[in-house]
C-alpha cells in the first residue's frame, strides 16, 4: 500500500538508482538487493558457475558498500551466495537464484501486509496510539484498522531534523482518521503518558532484541516505559542484522549537520557543532513485542524467527 | 550579566510594557512588579492609606490578570499588599513600600548573580554539562566558570518550537567556550549519556519540588536518571509559587499551535491538530539539587527557604 | 463535616468512652485527649499545682496505655506536660491548660476544614481519583469539590477485612457524585492505571515522610508509581508521631483473626493461621505530597511542619 | 491428583457439560475438547470425509462460542482440523483423529504431573512460597514437595471476590502442611517481602510472555520485584493462545458484580457502581520463569515450546 | 564509648597531633579543633582582639591546610571566626571562644551517645543489621542494644583495603554478640538481601543529603534499595559540609595504591595502575533516614538541623 | 591461547587429575569428562555393549560425585549415556563414543576461540571494559582485540578472596595493554559508570538466562544497570546447565572461610563466622547479551541453542 517500488530492468539499473538514492528504506532496498540477483540470473553474461558466481558477488559488494549499514541489502547478498553455493552447476543455479529473489520478492510483499494486519488488532476501539518519525509498514496499520471500522486517534512526535512525521500526518488524514495530533519532540511526554500504545518502525534488528530506528525513538520508549504504556515495533525480519550476532553494533549513522541547521541560516552561530545522529537503539527491555510477518514476537526472539525465515526462504 | 531590565517611569508603564511583551523570563517580570509597586509608592495620588492600598491592589490585579501564572508577580504582588496590611498611616507607608521594592530589586539582581557563582563551582574542569532551552542564569554560570579558567563543553538541546538554546549558543560562543554542541531534542539521550550534569532553568517552583520548565525538561531529567546523570535547576527562590501550597496546580500554558507549525506552510495538513504544550513539571525525585539564591538546596526545601526568604523582605 | 464529636463532661469520661471504642479515627483521638486535659484544668480536685501535674500526667498515661499507638493522643499529652512544667503557679497553670486545649480544638478543627478545602484543589475536573480506605477528611475534600461545581469520579478499592470504603461510596453517593466505582483489593491496578491522583488517608506520619495507612495503601502507592500517578495524603499534623524521631519504629497493629474470617465460617480450615495485619507503612518516596492544616507539603518535611505548628499551640 | 475429570460419553455431551458450566479450569476445558472430537471420530454418523469435517467443525464451533476466550479449547480444536486437513479418506482421518485425541488426552494428565514435579523442586527446604488464587497444579506441586519430605509454609491471599485460595488452604492442611497462612489481598506486600518464592497459576499464555490469571496476580509480581522475590508461573503449555500472535489481546473478562457485592447485600448503596475484572495481565518482565511439561522456561519462549509441542501432538 | 580523645595541651599540640596522623574520625577531628581554638582562647599571648583573632585564623588555617576535606574542623573553624567577628573587646571575646568550644566539646560528646541511642532502637529484635566498614558510632549502637538486652545478628563487610570492620567485628564480639560475620565485599549481595536494615556512617555529609563515606557505601545502598531494605546513616550534625551549600563537590580522596597493593607484593604487576578511591558518595534517594543527635532526619534536611544547630551553639 | 590442557592417559587418569584439583575452569572439565569418556571408548576391558554401558557409566558418576555442580561435566556424561543407549553393538558403540568425544573436544577449543572472537568486536576503540574475576575467554577476547590493533582499558576488580583478576591483569600487561587498571570490589561503581562495557565470564548457565559467575558478579550488574551500561558474558554453550529445565537451583558453593581470613590470622577475632560464598546468579535482565560460540544471544535463548548444539554433537 506504500509507494510502488521502481521497475528495475537490470542488475546496474538497480545499483544505479540505489547510487542516486531513489530508494528509499529497509523493505525497498532489500526487495530492490534481490531485484539486483534476479536479474543477475537471467543476464546473458556468465558462461559458467563460477563466473555467475563472481558476477553476483561483484553486485553484491557494489550495494554493499552504496549501502553498508542497511541490513535488508546484506540479508539478501547473503541468501543470494548461499544458494550459488549450493548449486553445482550454471543453469540449475540460475533457476536457483531465480527461484530464490521470486520467494524473496513474494515474501516482501506480504510480509508488510502481514505486519499492518497484526499491527491494527493492536490499535483499540476509541484509543489512542503515538507514533515517532515515519515508516509505511505503520501508516498501513491504520489503513487496515480504518477500514476495518475502528475508530482511533494518533499523536504523531514531529521527528526533527526530518520531520518524516508529517507524511504519516498526511496520509492519516487522506484516510479519513479525524484525530491526528502532531507534537514536537520535546512534548511527547505528555502524550505518550494519555496514549494507549506506542508504535515504532526500525531501520534494523540486533540479535540482542535491541531496534534501531531514527533517533527519539529510545527516549519515547523509555518515556512509554515511565508511564506502562506498552510499546510495538512493526518490522519485517529481513531488517535483521544477521551481522550483529558476530559481534558487529549496529551503526548509528551521523548525518550532515545541515539537515538540523544550515550554516547559512541566520541564528546559525559560527564555531558551533551541529550533530546531527540519525539513529538510536532501543533495548529489548523497553520493546513488548515486535510485529513481524511471523506475528507478535518478543523482541529477544527476532533471530530464532530469522532463522526460521531463512530456511523457508533458501530451503 | 544578562540584559538590563527597561528604566520603568511609572507603575502604568510597568503595565504597559507587560502587556507589550517588552518583558520576558521570571526574574524580570518580578523586577518589573517591584518597580510598579514602587511607583506606586512615589506616585502623587492616593491621599490615604486607604487609597494607597487601593491603588496598589488594583495595579496589582492588573498585572496578575495579563500574567495569571507568574509565580514572580503573584510574589511581589503579595509582599507589597502584606506591606501595607502592616503600615497604620500614609507616609510610613509610602516609604515602607519604597524600602521593600528597593529590597526586592537589591535582592533579585543578587540573587541571579550568586545563583550563577555556585553554579559555576558545579561545573567539573574538563567537563560537559547538558542544558535545555535558555535561561540567562545558566549563561551567567558558564561565564564565570570561563572567568575562573574552568574549560568545559556545552551541549544545547535545540528546544522547539522556539529554539531559545541557540541564544546559549550564541553567548557562549561569544565569551569563548570551544565545545559548544547542539543537537535536536529527539537526539538528546546520547548526548546526556554522555554529560557530567545537567542543568536546567525554571519557570516556577511548586511546593512539593517540582519544577515547571521549558517542554522537554521532564524527558531530559527522566534520561539523565536512567544514565544516572545529576540533574541541578537554576533558579531564584522567587519562582517559588506559593499558590501550590493551597493546592493550585502550576499552569502548564499552551501557546499558539503556529509556533510550531504555520497553517500556511506548505507541509500544514489541513485538518491536523498542532499542539503546543510550553511547559512541563520534572518532579523532584529527578532533580539532585535546586541552586538558589540561599545555595544548593535539595527540591524539597524550596518552600523552607522561600518562608525564610520572605521574612529577610518583609522582615 | 464529620461525625460530631462526643460531648465529654469529664476527664474520665473520655477516658470511659476511648475504652469502649466510641472514640474512632486519629483526629478524634486527638481532641478527645484534648477535652481530657481541658476537664483536668477545670476539676475541682488539684489543690496545688503539683497534684494538678499529677492528675494530667495520670490522665495522661490512662489514654496512653489504653491506645499505645495512638500519635495524636501522645502529642496532646506531650503538650499538656510541657505546658505545666512552664508554669509556676495552680492557677496560671489551669488557665494556660484551658487555653492550650482550647487552641488545640480549634485548630483540630481548622485542620481538617482546611485540609479538605486544599485536597479538593487537586482534583482536576472531569478527573478520577482512587482511594484506598475510608477517611472523613477525604470525604470533606470531595464534598468540597462537589460544592464548587466539580465534576470527577471517585473509584474506592474495597479495603478489606472492613470494607470501610463502603462508608466513602456511601457518602459520596448522598453528596451526589455519580461516578462512584468500587473494586476488590486484588483488581486495584487497572483502576489506579486510569486514575488521575490517589488520595489516602493517614493514622499517623514518620519523621522519615513514612505514612502508616490501612493495610493496603502501600501496594496501591506502589502501583501508582508504576504507572506515573502521583499520590497525595491527606493528614492533620497532629498526626505526626514524634517518637519516631527517637528511633521509635510505628506499630503496625494485628488484629483479630475474626475480622478476616471467623473460626465459626464454614469456609474456615482448622489449624489454618489467619494473619489481620491492619496497617502498613508507605515510605515517602512513594508519595508526591501530604495535604495539611499548612497546605500541601513533601512528606520530608513532616517534622519541620510539626515544630512550627508545635510552636504556634505552645507559645 | 486434582479432581478427576468427567467421563463424556459424546460430543454432545461434552457440549452440555461445558454449557452447564460442569467443566472448570483450564487444563479440564482443554480435555474436554479432545474428548469431544475423539466422540466425533467415534460416531457413527459422517459418511465421508468432509462430513466428518463438518461435524469435527462444528462441535469445535459450539464450543468455541461458549468459551471464546479458552486457548485450551481453540487449541484443540485447531489442533483436530489440521488433522482432518491432512487426511485423504473418511477412516484413516477417523483413526488419526482419534489417536491425536488420545495423545492430548495423554499429554495433558502427563503435563501437569510433569509441572508439579519440577516446581517441587523450586521450594526451598525450610522455605515459604506465596501464591494468589487457586491452580490445582500449585497444590499438586506441594503435595510432591510434601512427599519427598520438604518441609515449607505457604501464605495463600485471600483472593476476593471467589476467595479461591481458601480450597488451597484446606488441601494443603490435609497433606499435613503446617504452616499455612492467609492473608487478605490488601496485606500480601509484608508477606511477599518475606517468601522465597511466588507461585502463580495462569489462565492463559501471550506470545509476548505475558500471563493471565485470577486478578491480582500483576499486583502480586509487582510487590515482588520491588523485593526482588522470583516469580513462578505454573502451566501446561496448551494453555498458549496462539491467537495473540495475530495482535488478538486476551480478553480479560469482566463478570458479575454480584459477585463482588450482592445488590441485596445490606451494605450496597444505589447508585454505586461494582466492578469485577476477574483476570488481569503480568508482563514478562515480572516472571522469572514459567515452569511447563517441557521443563521451567523464560517467559519470552512460550511460543517456541509450543510450536515443538505442537509438532508432537500433530506429527 | 569509643577510644578517649587524645589530652591536647596547646593550639600547636593539636596540630601536631592531627600532622602525625594520631587524630582519627569525624567527631575527634571537630574535637580537636575545638581543643586547638580554645588553648587559642587561653594562650597568653594575643594582646588586642585583633590580635586573636589572628592567632585563631591562623591555627584555622593550619589545621584546614592538614586536613582540607574534613567538614568537622572547617565548623569548628567558621563557628570560631564568626565567635570573635561578634565580639568588641579582647577579654569577653576570649571568654566567648572558651564558652563555644565548651559547648561544641559537650555536644560532640552526647551527640555520638544520642546517635548511638536512637539508633539501637532502629535494631529489631532477633533481627540481622548489615553494616560496612567501621564507625564507632555504630559499635555504640550495638552496644546500646546489647545493654538493654537486644538480641540481633551482624554482618560486617570486608571494607577493603583497609577492612576497618574487622575492629567492629572484634568490639562486637567482645560485648557478647553471638552472630557476628564476616562476609567480602564482593559477597555483600546475599547479605544485604537477608538483612532488617543496613547501617553505614558518615565522612561527610552534604547540602543536597548525599552521604560520602566509606568506598563501598553506595553499591551497599544501591544493593538494599533493590531489595527493598531500609539503610540509615549514622552521623552527628557537625560532620555536614556547609561548603557544599556554596555548590562546592565533596572531594572523594584518592590515597595511597598501596593500601590496595604493595609494588613489592609478589602479585604486583609492574605497569598496572592500582587505584584507591578511598570514599564515594550515596544520593539520598537511597537513604531512609539520617541518625543525628536531633533524632532521626530524612536526608534532605540534613542543612535545616545543622542551621538550628549552629544556633544552639553560637546564640 | 589459555593454558593446554592435561594429556589424559586413560579415564582412571582424568578421575585422578579431577581429585587432585588439576583441572581447573568449567571448560576444561568438560574436556576432561570428553577425554574419560573416550578413553572407555578406547579402553580394552568391556567385551559387550552392556559393559562398556556399564563403564562409561561408572566413569561418569565417579567425575559427577566429584564436581558434582560442574555443568560441563554434566552434559558430557549426559551426550555419552545417549550415545551409548542409541548403539547396538559393542564396535559401533566404540566407534560412536570415540566420534561424539572428538567432536565434543573440537567443539569446545573452537568454542573458546569464536567466544573470543565475537567478543573482541564488543570493545569499542578507545573504550572501557570492565571485568570482574577471570577467565580465560575474556583474556583471549582482549588478546584478539589487541593483535587487530584495538586500543582500549580494562578495569579488573579485585574479586576478592581469590583476587583471580591479577591473572588477567598480568596477561593484559603481558600483551601490551596499556591501560590496565586494578580496583577492589568495593570500589567497583565509579569504574563501572566509566565504563563502555562490562565483561563477566560464567561458571554455568542456567535455563532461565540467569548466569552463574564467581561472587561480585551480581552487584557489578546492578551496578551497570543502574549507570545504562551494558553486561556481556562470555560463555561457551557447553556450560549451560540442563538440570536446572527440571528445576534444579545451580548451586552456589560455600568454600573455606580459610580462603577469606585464617583463623591463624592476626586480626582474625575468635567465635566470628567467616562466610565464603563463592559464586552468586546474575539474572537475566541485567544482561544484554551471552557471547557463544553460537554468536552473541540474548540470555533467554540459552536452552535453544543448547538444544541446537546437542543436535549438533549427537546427530
């Protein structure tokens, strides 16, 4: 229900538009990483296995290093090598690969209507939920529970630098939900205390049970957490970073300073330092559940459910 | 150290400037009802106690109606009609109400003043305190601090929707401080992790300890707990609001929605609710200490040392 | 508001009615040691001012064996023994006892109006609160709201084995609250979550801010801070129990097994042991204020206020 | 070792029996539904597979609509029409059906055993466990603790409004426990503070970790963790309702007033309202451990045993 | 109770005596500067009130340049200097140096007594206190509850490096007190759990109610707030640090490495740093109450009791 | 990279290095129990299947009543029995016990390698960690952390009585860890609120996350929690304790007070008890994470992942 992905016509075309930055977020950049495989599947190019091989690993680390935090993109370059691996020769190793990002692509899909599905049951009848900064899969919760007849308020925190917020705000309103509130960061206090529940998006999972999403959003937990209020994180499993298992962190991402405050802006003072971090984490101990498309989970329970969701995806 | 207050002419011009908006922040606006009392005391009218006190009962309605919630005024207004209450004939009067005023303005400039000296001393060398929107007694503590050679960072939460803590970048810039960070409100749990303390200014003082501030020191204090940060407010004990003691809630005013977002910017959501909440109350439990006039004291004494203050004023 | 007091015609007349348990509640105790040593000042007997010493101290120590616990009582003979020892002659020393326990009901009586008069300043309107208990003075607080228009819903926690919240529900009702709710002890939490301010009564104050209250405020004062509700009590000081000062620990009565479940209940198991601990203690911590005669207060400062009053009935 | 469980002779008796209110307890439900599906494989009617479906569908049905709220029941009912699903010919799903009744059947009289012995094992020689409410399975774990020989006392609170915990302290006083106590709901905090161990029964199991039971469980683990008292959950894993997974919440049924308090009972006062939630929710974070036929288990992995126990029962 | 105070005979004497280390604890520290100011008083030598009030500041100086972070002998100081700033003439002022250091000797002495009084009633019966390190206030107090027959348990933690509780351990065994013991610093845990209540002393104690003490002190009360046990501190009022008033930090001494470990210890590693932070600082927020010679105080009135206690001292 | 292991010469041998204390750490008896049982397997006496059953048994239980809390021990002799019940035959059988010990030998070295691997990654460049006792694993991590050019400090608590730290200490120096720091346990809070992370190893693991580690380890988690830093473990799987699914309690061991203080100790008092507590639990809320050899996990997953590792060894 969230913007169409681009129709990508080959594997460069993908590296490309990832390059200029036409996509945008965890589920499209890892639908867009097996786009980039399948059409490494069907390109004319590689005259055996092995080159296939070297053909798709080249992809992959050209994504990898456009995109090196994004966890999606390395879920997938990941599969992808794995199921070469496992095949013994060219043509049943593209059909493989084929196979692999069609399973990958279907389970996209349906994995963010699964989570907007579970997700509404967890709005109530006449409540209120608080959301910080903006994700789709969340914006298509409300959609199913409006649709579905529930009526529901939402207090949306402003999420500066970006203020992504306001497209939920929008897309609220276009759906016809009457009470959409907008508070700036630093209100969400009071707001969070009056809200049945908080939901939040990620950027990535850590096998911990920790979330990374844009920054605030620990601080909303740890507020929701003052007050009892339950909080959700709604994600797809492909968000979680098989790397952290390793021992990687998750890193949180410092963006330019302008996007807080441009040095041509007249209150700017020279000298200072405008940081600009774009992520936190939020601990499992702050999360009640995650909504994925294998359902509800506790937060400390996202890499058995990767694993499960690996082995459907590569069998 | 901070701006100097206007030369008031009159008591109607004390007024007058209030209802202009000429007058800004707690101490000021308790200076500036001083000095309407203290015209009242000069001015050639009243030919009776009688009149005196009515004249100044309604000078003071005056300005408690165009600032219902300022704990300063209220305080003022207060010590000047207790003053009189006392006095049994005109003249005396008249110039007991002179020696309070002028006690009251002797009083308040020292006290921002010594407020900002033992402040300073909180300050660790090498250190980084994390502030929260503006006060210019906070500012004056950073300037002695710097006087006295201490080197120290700042971290400034931007502080929407008015972004009053770029003027404590701007200041601090100026008198030199090197390490003058600013960063967004939803970014502020990192930074506090990472502060020595915390300081915070205040609108009013309530009699149970908390504290009414600027929107986000509520969710400041409650970080600056987790990470076990000490948390200090600045203030003169003259914020005190008594009014508390008989039960009156401290009002968290609301301001104008288009401070924080105008019906006609573009990304305005026709239909939206922008509320703008501009004070929250921190209770006690989150606040180390209250650095007053009369020293550090702990959040709990605040009505002791007001009762004390009170009896040096109108002894 | 409350139940009128006895009208006592002697000494040993309230000496008669504390031991057949007509006496009930703190304050009441308190004035009826009052009137206890009022009626020593004005019987015939002492014929000198050592035997009128003698018959207070004997007076005295009759109440005290019969309610041990009893703060009230033992602030009122403490102040009567104090007042004799200041005096020099018999009847100087009756007049200053007269005028003592004179100023002791009144202000008894004050007290309670006035705690009732600020309590009903903390419910907000359209507002919840939760009570634990019964106390006349949480019931004059809410008659009070009632008659200055408030509109707020009272939600009463059964309070078990006495049920004296029963009392409460009734009273409200003939005042005309309409939203009068009434939960068992266990279902607490889910009230107090939706509450917007838990009032408890007290039987007597700590030096420490600890408040002894009818078994069961505790749990709901720690329910309260799980969920962010602030909690107030509502206590003359005469309630506080100066012993405590000296490392006297409260008593925390247990009372007869009967009153939890009778031996003759066909639901009774022999050899079972059946605990009616009556009272617990809530440490200050847990409490955001205690509404008294001197207006709301921190519980730390419970011993401060009680000096002052102290000083104030004893000149 | 509880009560034995009724011998049905039909679905249809089964179904009587569960309306007329005959089945109780979780565990018991759960049987009663293998029962009536293992009628349903025995009866002579359905003459082809997809009667036989109809029939096994419609006997789940009308027992779900009479107790919507059972996971013991939906459970088995699921349970029956996958295996209905998975057969090809009116016997061999007529024979499958009855053999995975029959190891339900099995599995539950084995489970609670199971529990009751491990849980033994958590009381402490010499030691006290607190427990709220009634579950047949607490009581049996103490009778396998009693005969190996521990010796240990048991505080059971009151449990208002059914005062369940009264049948645990008549059992545990026929098996020779000695030291058996009982406390009102109001006063658990001071006994909590003393036990060992608090054992918990539960009505069902969340997804995310939390557990329903008898209201006042929550409260009862809050008490806990303030003392730092480990928390137990006994339950057969049946009792997992998968359907929380989809975002349903458990409904926490709200019953009959009268049994809280009789309308006709003389201290009811018109007007008033009686609530009685009967179950409430503990977060995981309040429970060490929920001890299941598949041994103790952390809160968060209810879902991941139940999946392995359902691959047992449905091969 | 404690050793008898060195015999000083001049102002040099007690400098002498505090240079060569012979002079240990807060309370013997108050005293010998108040020895040392009134051989000051006594000395032939000052001709002019100017003159001893320079000989005064001078021995002041001496002893503060010693001993800078010792709170007692900066009072005994300031209550000296302010002394003579009161006095017009030599010889009174004379005599009113001897009357105050008459006076703060008296009250050092039943101060420790009283502590030590109300204290042992804080010990229950049949009950376990937890204490760390060594004060011989506390020994008093056991000795106190030993006299009156008190019967109670003691754990002693270890207090490296010093293990001054091993002397308690001694004191107490040699009063008779049959459980007393000895459990590591790292053990503390298992024992705080079990304990009734947890007793520390004093170094110092500050304006905002913290309490500097012992290394150890803080993680003992954070241990006890988690599991609910109360801890009181026991300290007469001259070891509060006014200077932390003035926003002054308490200053945590770091000694000598090799009270933790020899560079000639075979263990030693050359390269490591040993550190020996030899205080630390709890916040009040983990104290239930301070036992001072005014009885029990909550923490943050530590600077109330002090200013009324100044005033008893220097009318 | 630890210290190589014993070369066992038979399985009377490891029994005799068990008793005579040379076995030291939970890995390496774990290896000793592989290298008993494989040297069954290889042993010339049993001439049926039943004899060797018999053996391998007998071998085990001499190893379990010897260590008989020592969880590696455990699961060894568990995995040979399960062996052993699955053959059929004496060769088989030989073969198959020869198999499962060399991989369990395997296992375990690469175990404490990947452990250390994964760990290494978890210091932060120019960081702090902070451990308490020794381990190897956690000396390997630092090792590992060294050769890929990481700079960072480690902070070792003293861990009395064993002071196992200096071990660590030692080692670090060794590998040319500048910043080594040795602090006792006592003063464990300032280092640890400095600290980025905080490393403990384990002695066993239990099923509900809880992990048991020397004595301290506990506080120094409450103490982490408190200041927001995280606690990893680092832990090979094999430590995992299976008995406690069945309820087991992990035992903490009681040893010599003679480790703590000689009786033949000048300081140590006559009739004092020394208590020696050896081990305490962390439990799992207080850990951010297990380090395995399965990668980091949260605490709760430790029975999953034993399971998957068991599947592993005993196909």
């Amino acid at each position: 229900m969230s913007l169409p992905d681009i129709e990508f016509t080959s594997a460069d075309h993908v590296i490309a538009e990832i390059r200029d930055m036409n996509v945008k977020g965890g589920s499209p950049f890892g639908r867009a990483a097996a786009w980039a495989h399948r059409w490494v599947a069907r390109e004319a190019g590689p005259a055996s296995l092995e080159a296939l091989r070297r053909r798709s690993a080249d992809v992959a680390a050209q994504m990898a290093e456009l995109k090196p935090t994004m966890a999606t993109i390395a879920n997938v370059n990941t599969l992808a090598a794995e199921c070469l691996d496992d095949a013994a020769d060219l043509e049943p190793a593209r059909a493989a690969l084929e196979a692999l990002t069609a399973r990958i692509l279907d389970h996209s899909y349906a994995a963010v209507d699964s989570v907007a599905q579970v997700a509404a049951e967890l709005i109530p009848e006449g409540g209120t939920v608080l959301m910080h900064s903006y994700s789709s899969t969340l914006v298509d919760s409300y959609r199913v529970a409006v649709q579905t007849g529930r009526r529901f308020g939402v207090v949306c925190t402003e999420s500066r630098p970006l203020r992504e917020s306001l497209n939920a705000v929008r897309l609220l309103r276009e759906m016809g939900c009457e009470d959409v509130r907008f508070v700036t960061d630093a209100a969400m206090a009071e707001s969070v205390r009056r809200a049945d529940v908080v939901f939040l998006g990620a950027d990535s999972l850590s096998v911990d049970g920790s979330v990374a999403n844009k920054i605030g959003s620990f601080t909303v937990a740890l507020v929701a957490r003052h007050y009892g209020v339950p909080v959700y994180v709604l994600s797809e499993l492909l968000k979680y970073d098989a790397r952290t298992a390793a021992g990687a962190s998750i890193e949180l991402e410092m963006r330019e300073p302008e996007e807080v405050l441009r040095a041509d802006d007249p209150v700017f003072v020279p000298g200072m330092t405008v940081v600009n971090q774009f992520f936190d984490l939020t601990p499992p101990e702050l999360v009640r559940g995650i909504v994925t498309e294998r359902g509800v989970i506790p937060p400390y329970l996202v890499s058995s459910h990767w694993d499960a969701l690996r082995r459907e995806l590569l069998p």
